[in-house]
C-alpha cells in the first residue's frame, strides 16, 4: 500500500495564479465573440487569441453562429501570468461603519445639530436606481436610506439634474454633504460630468466648504479621488456607509 | 373562464368603472388645452419636415413663430389652411418661407376657420391615407410571412449608431427575436424637438428620427422576409415629443411604442398638464394605425418595492387601460405593463410574481400584457442573473404575456452585447417551449399564497383608485402614491408649452383618427 499523498500545496501570496480545483491550475473561462464566420477556422482563431491573452492549452467548448459573420465562443485555458498579491495596496474608503441608530447618536453626541445632505442622478444621467437606495425612506435590500435617519435631513433631487443645479440647492440648504450618483457610464460620459461638477464647485469657491461623494456601479474610491472628490462608493454601498464616511468626516474637519 | 385566482369580478368592475370616472374626468381638462408639441404633430403629419439652417426642425420654427405672435390657441391647422388660401402654397413650402423669415403667417389676411379646414383637409385625408397604407403592408406581412408565437421575444439594441442597431438588430432577428426596440439615447425624452436625419452618436441609445426609423424598418423588413416572420420595430412615444414621435412611429409603420399617461411626469419630471395633454393626441395616433403601446408600470417597481406597491402598478394599469379607450384604442393595442422586480431574497417571490402575473392577465384577458426582466436586483453576478431571467420567462409562459422583454444575464453592467442577446433569446426560447402548456395545466389551492396575494393586491388597487376619484389624478400625483415620486402640478417641464384652445381651434386629425376615417 503506497502512502497517501496528502500534502496540499500552500499558496504563494508573492505568485497567485486562478483556481479551478487545483492549486495554480490557472483555470479561466471567457466568453466573447469574434466577427468572423461560425467553423473551424473562426474556432482557431479563438484559441489563437485565447493563446496571446496568456492562455495556455486553449480549450473552445463551445461555438455559436451568432449571424453571418459572427462567432460566439466559450473557451477555458490556463493563465499564465501570476500577480503579487503581498505588494497590493488599494485606496479605500476608511471609516468605521455605523448603523443608522448609532449614527443618530453621533450627531447627537457630536455634532448637535442637523446634518443636511443633498443628493441627485446629475447631468443627462436617468437612473434614479443608486440615489434611491441610498437617499429614499425604504432605501435598499433591507437597508434604510438617509430619509430616515435621525438628525440627517436628506434631500434627494433625483435624476437628469445639471450640476448646476445641484449646487445651487446645496448652497441654499446650506449643505454639508453632496451625493452625486452616477450609472450610465457609456463612452465614459461619468468622468465629463464628474470632472465638471467638481470645477463648478471650485469656480463657486465651494468645494471646500462640503463634502463631495460620488457613488455608482462603476465608482472606485481611488477614482474618486483622482477626480477631486472626497470618496467614492461603488455596488454594495448602503446608507450606513455613506452616512458614516460624511458624519465622522464632519466631525474631523471640524464642521460642527 | 373561470378565474383560477378566484378574483371577485365585482372587485374588478368596481376599480374599473373607478378608473374611467378618473379618466373621463382627466378628459375635460384635456379637451380644453393643446400643447407646442401637438401642434408640431399636427404639421409632421401635414409633411412638414426638414430643419433650417441652424438645424431647428422645420415644425419647431413654425410653432415657435405662430405662439410668439400668440396664435398658438388658435392651432397651428387654421393658420396653416389659412396661409395655404392665401399664399397657394403647401405645408412645406409655408414653413420654409417662415423658417427663411419671408413669410408672417399670423398677418396674413383671415378666413374664417370653416375656409381653412376645407382648404386643409386633402393634405390631412392624404396623411391619413399613408399612414393607412403603412398598416395594410403591416398586415400584408403578418398574412404572408406571419409572426413568432407570444410571448413575442423582444428585445433592445442601443449602440448609439443607427447603422451599428442594424447589424445587432439584424443578428437578433436571425437569433429568434420577434421584437426590436431601439433605445434612445439618454435624454432626449427632454429635448423640445425631435432631431432630424440619420444619426450614429448617442449615450445609452441612439436618437429617435424619422430617418433612423425609416433605415431600421428597411433592416428588419429585410430579415423579416429573410427568417420569415414579420419582425415588429419599437421606439419611445414619450418625453417632451410624445405625439410627434407617434406621428413618425405611424408614418415609418412602427409596431409598438412605449406611450404611457404618467411616466413622464413621475420619471422624468414632465408637467402633468403637459404629458396629459400629449397623451391623448399621440394615443389617438397609435389607436388609430394598430400601433401596440407599452406603458410603462414597470418603473414603478424599480423606484418603489415591488411587493408593497404592487397595488399602484394594477391601479396604474387600469387608468392607462381607460385612458386609451377614451382614444379608441383597442384591447389588443394595448400592452399594459408590468415587471419581476421584487427582491430575489423574499421567501415565495416567486409564487407572488407568479400570482401578480396570473391577476394581470386574468383582469386585462384581451390586453396584449408587457412584462419586464429584473433589473434592480441583478448584480453583476452574470450567472445568477440568467436564472432570474429564467424564472421570469417561466413565469410569462405560464401566465400568458404576450410582449416579453428579455432579461439580459449582463443587466447592471453594460447595453447588451450580441451574444447576451442570444443567450437571454435561447434561454426563453428554451423554457416556452419545455413549458408551454403549464398554465392550462395547473390550477391554485383554495386560498393559498398564491390566490389571496392576487386578492389582496386587486383590493388595494381598488382602494386607491377610489382615493384617487376623491382626491384628482393630479393631486394624488402630487402626493407621490405612484412610484413613490411626488410631482407639483405646476412644476417639472414644459408647462410654458400648453395653452387653453380658443373657440375657433381645430384639430382636423382628431376627429378622423378617432372616427376611424376611411
């Protein structure tokens, strides 16, 4: 009877490769189209492909005419590039969360008085999805939005606003806090408005005077920044993060 | 039939009779004002076209010129049949003149307005007479190379390129879609024109112009007759230019149009006065050419939660319903809309949205119902996402929707690619066909989930019906019981575009279309 061989290979942090059922398989899947004609020749062409993008042993599981002229591909290979995970560094939005309660007692314990955020879908953007889950009374999955958060009033303008107009009610409410969201990002039409909204708010002598979030699907807190805003939330944000990322920024610059 | 929700049809009449008085009601102030972009309808179909030369579209000039001279309550047929006595000109060549600045069609001499509707009427009898020619090809395909079986699959293309939409839209038709609906670009439900010409840039959509309409229904008459089935061409009657672009959609044989009373005001913050307004003229367009239109209740549930506000979608339905009765509009024109939207996490959703799906049809049985994919909760998750499409398509089958928008696996993420597109199509296919008979098959037990939630849902959009008779459509509007928006009567845009008709106004097309004019 020959001995079990169970050593399980450790991970290498410095040298990470995909994971299929095998440590440093390098198990990918992909799925694209090509336009060119559905045959064994267009088959080729996905593996070669497949090939430079640092697959080895392309494998075409699946091929689909699509229309003429077009190939629909599922292929799966193993990746041969590894990434070092131990020299990562990612900017985050770093605060601790509160819930919506302990919020209320924040403010009431260290800001005492109310906090006043004003929030909208800007430029020709329609989606009212993301300002809603964080602005409306029901919020989202569960989540509350600021509506019903004690000690905030929220005012949510909704979508398609100018950014000008944006800033026009932040100055008349006198508002601590701007929301922009952001969801059609097509041909990168989010960073225009995003860069325009902040030149506004510079131009108004504003943009110190209030905190400036962005959020949206496709918003990283690194990109944020990069624009010239105070944090950037992406999917998965909820209320509580927005509201505790503007009220202990409140506290810490001191605009109590 | 006997209901398998076993639904009170005393409920149903009393919500719908409610519902009627609503509109009705509505009518009145209605049939007392027009808008800048009714009018501006009134030339499109009068063959007024074409911009001048700071790209105004020809319509715009003339009706921007008549209400700066403040004709506008007068309409813009007298002074057009009035300028065509006159000068001996046609529509087109009156507005050219005035877009050149040689023409003041308001200090013209005056003849009365019984002269200039008879001076008018050959041009509107040979409006008429196009747009009639466009349903009989319509008919003529659906007779020689027919149609898919409903649910009809539908689906959207949206590259910005109206030449791009073809390729995409031309590849969905050969993938199995019945339907192509060509996004808009984003915002020009607020522009107070309609732009002019083929058009290959736009964010999220590409432009609705008369040209794009007309190259796209060239494309898909093409692939019509290629897979043999006639392939049906949506776009958006919606926004500031509701009934212009109804008029095109009739001109250019569009099948189906999103055209819905309330949308604009709650979604993209349209004057109510002025999308009441709007609605009527373009519903009695689309009633008048088979056009089938969409409302658009399915919003509401991505602003709202869809299991708590199911009500206000059944009470929405049934104005919409009314509405368009009282534009001649046929039952089977009329594509009521709804959605699977409620969240994935709910214990029995599914039973729920089943149920909801069952109670639309069962109350509207004759209506040709839209039904909408999850969007609000999909997430990125493309793999989870292909199974609540799946649901939902096993839900349309099951209940008998007729237009089935797709939901694509890549929703929340980017405007579909080609092969999202072919899988959301072979994913329905698939579950149509494994489960085409379910519904005929399965009935409910006795009060269980799925029976008392449709009971429950139908008595609360009774109730508020009866709230919104007491209160008024706008007030309630105002108050926010529709998608959770509330909306002033006098705010949003384009209130400065509707004025009170005078005496002497006239609409020629109106009493036609809804006349059935032969």
């Amino acid at each position: 009877m020959t001995a079990c061989n169970t050593a399980i290979a450790q991970v290498d942090l410095t040298k990470v490769k995909p994971y299929g059922d095998t440590l440093n398989d390098g198990m990918v899947e992909l799925a694209f189209t090509l336009p060119v004609p559905y045959g064994e020749e267009g088959s080729e062409a996905a593996k070669i492909l497949a090939k430079k993008m640092g697959l080895d042993e392309p494998n075409v599981v699946y091929s689909k005419n699509m229309t003429d002229g077009y190939t629909f591909f599922v292929v799966y290979g193993k990746c041969q590039h590894t990434v070092d995970y131990t020299t990562i560094k990612v900017t985050k939005v770093e605060v601790d969360i509160m819930d919506r309660l302990e919020c209320a007692q924040y403010i009431k314990d260290n800001i005492k008085r109310e906090v006043v955020i004003v929030g909208a879908s800007t430029g020709t953007d329609a989606h009212t999805v993301g300002i809603d889950a964080i602005m409306n009374m029901k919020g989202f999955h569960g989540h509350f939005g600021l509506e019903r958060y004690e000690g905030i009033n929220a005012i949510n303008m909704g979508s398609q606003v100018p950014n000008e107009v944006l800033i026009q009610k932040a100055k008349e409410v006198n508002a601590d806090a701007i929301l922009v969201s952001q969801t059609v990002t097509q041909k990168d039409v989010h960073i225009a408005n995003l860069t325009n909204m902040v030149e506004l708010l510079e131009a108004e002598g504003l943009r110190d005077k209030v905190i400036l979030v962005c959020g949206g699907p496709r918003i990283s807190h690194e990109l944020a920044q990069e624009l010239g805003y105070d944090a950037g939330f992406g999917s998965h944000t909820y209320a509580e993060h927005v509201a505790s990322f503007v009220l202990t920024e409140i506290v810490n610059r001191k605009m109590v | 039939m006997k209901s398998k929700l076993n639904l009170d049809p005393k409920v149903i009449d009393s919500a719908r009779s409610c519902a009627a008085r609503i509109a009705e009601s509505m009518q009145e102030f209605i049939d007392r004002h027009t808008t800048v972009s009714t009018e501006r309808t009134i030339l499109r179909l009068l063959g007024v076209d074409g911009i001048d030369e700071v790209e105004t579209p020809l319509p715009n000039v003339v009706v921007d010129q008549i209400k700066d001279a403040g004709g506008l309550p007068r309409g813009v047929a007298y002074w057009m049949g009035n300028a065509m006595i006159q000068t001996g000109k046609s529509p087109q060549e009156i507005a050219e003149e005035m877009a050149a600045g040689n023409l003041d069609i308001t200090k013209l001499p005056l003849a009365s307005a019984k002269e200039a509707e008879e001076k008018i009427m050959p041009t509107v009898l040979d409006a008429l007479k196009k747009i009639r020619q466009q349903t009989e090809k319509r008919n003529q395909y659906l007779e020689t190379i027919g149609e898919g079986r409903k649910p009809y699959l539908y689906v959207i293309v949206a590259t910005g390129n109206i030449y791009e939409d073809v390729v995409q839209a031309q590849a969905a038709a050969r993938q199995g879609a019945d339907i192509i609906a060509v996004i808009r670009t984003t915002a020009q439900s607020l522009l107070d024109y309609v732009p002019y010409g083929p058009t290959t840039e736009g964010f999220g959509g590409t432009y609705a112009t008369q040209e794009n309409f007309r190259i796209m229904r060239k494309a898909l008459d093409e692939v019509g007759e290629e897979v043999g089935r006639y392939i049906r061409l949506c776009n958006y009657s919606s926004g500031m230019c509701m009934p212009e672009i109804a008029a095109m959609g009739a001109l250019e044989r569009l099948d189906v149009m999103l055209n819905d009373a309330l949308y604009g005001i709650l979604f993209r913050d349209i004057n109510m006065q002025r999308t009441l307004v709007d609605q009527y003229f373009s519903r009695v367009i689309i009633g008048y050419c088979d056009i089938i239109f969409n409302s658009g209740e399915d919003n509401y549930l991505t602003t709202d939660d869809a299991y708590e506000a199911a009500h206000t979608v059944l009470a929405s339905q049934f104005i919409n319903e009314q509405f368009a009765v009282l534009a001649n509009v046929k039952e089977e024109q009329m594509g009521l809309g709804h959605a699977f939207e409620m969240d994935p996490d709910i214990e029995n959703g599914f039973l729920y949205e089943l149920s909801q799906a069952i109670m639309a049809k069962e109350i509207f049985p004759n209506a040709n119902l839209k039904y909408m994919p999850p969007t609000k909760f999909m997430t990125g998750n493309i793999f989870k996402g292909q199974i609540q499409d799946a649901l939902f398509n096993l839900i349309a089958v099951w209940s008998g929707q007729s237009l089935q928008l797709l939901g694509m696996l890549t929703e929340a993420i980017h405007t579909p690619h080609m092969h999202d597109r072919y899988l959301s199509i072979e994913n329905a296919q698939y579950i149509f066909n494994n489960a085409r008979d379910i519904g005929s098959e399965v009935e409910f037990k006795e009060g269980g989930i799925i029976q008392e939630r449709a009971q429950f849902v139908l008595a609360e959009a009774d109730k508020l019906l009866h709230v919104i008779e007491e209160e008024g459509l706008f007030s309630t509007i105002e108050q926010g019981k529709f998608g959770g928006v509330k909306r002033p009567r006098d705010g949003g845009k384009g209130l400065e575009g509707v004025c009170v008709k005078d005496d002497e106004y006239f609409n020629p097309f109106i009493p036609l279309m809804l006349g059935g004019a032969k």
